[in-house]
C-alpha cells in the first residue's frame, strides 16, 4: 500500500526584503508538482507556515476527492478546440487532472501526451464556466 498523501507534501517558508516579507509554497518529495502553489507578503514567518498549512489541508482534501472520483483520460477540449496537441510531438494531449480554482487564481488543467510523455498545465480560458 502507498504511503499517505500527506507524507509526499510539505510547506517551506522563506522572507525576502527589509522589512522581512514571509512566504510559503508547498513542494513535494518525490518528483516536481507540475505548478507552483505559493502565497506571500505575510508579516511573520508563523503567519506565513499557518496560511501555507491550510493550503496544503485543501489540497490535499481535494487530491483525496479526485482520486475518489478520477478523471477518465480522454481527449478534453481545453480551450474551445476537439484536443489540444503537444507543443513537442504535436499529438493529442489527454486530461489528467483538474485543479479547481482557488481565490483569485484560475482553475488549471493538467494534460499529458502518451505519445512522447510531454505533461503541460493550461490555465482555464477566461469566459469559461
């Protein structure tokens, strides 16, 4: 059986400036995470450390939630067209994972190419539902 979820993932801190200005991200172990997921301009290291804890929380609850009820991969019209080709290969990319929206930032669509193995992250379409 696979270790948790939550062992993969941690949340680092880190200032920059004078006065120091604190942020978060939240990074995984065993490979890259394909996005950046961050937060700043907390005034304390502890402000920052909370703030990226809840982030990581929502995570991974919905992590949780879409292995629950995976997305089947098919070729999904991202941004109006029948499939988005690889920028590598140019063959059909395929829908892996969508990570829904959170406070200003977009809904981001993860693809990936079975055909040379190129992943890319797409933003969703502004207008978009």
């Amino acid at each position: 059986m696979p270790p948790p979820l939550s062992n993969d993932y941690f949340v680092t801190t880190k200032s920059h400036g004078r006065p120091p200005v604190w942020m978060w991200e939240i990074q995984r172990r065993s490979k890259p995470l394909g996005v950046r997921l961050y937060g700043d301009g907390f005034k304390s290291e502890f402000a920052a450390k909370l703030a990226g804890e809840k982030a990581l929380s929502e995570l991974l609850d919905r992590l949780a939630e879409q292995e629950s009820n995976p997305v089947h991969s098919q070729a999904v019209s991202v941004d109006g067209s029948n499939s988005p080709s690889c920028a590598h290969c140019s063959g059909p990319m395929k829908l892996v994972r969508t990570i829904p929206r959170r406070g200003a930032f977009p809904e981001l669509f993860v693809l990936h190419c079975a055909r040379c193995g190129h992943v890319e992250t797409k933003e969703q379409p502004e207008g978009a539902p």
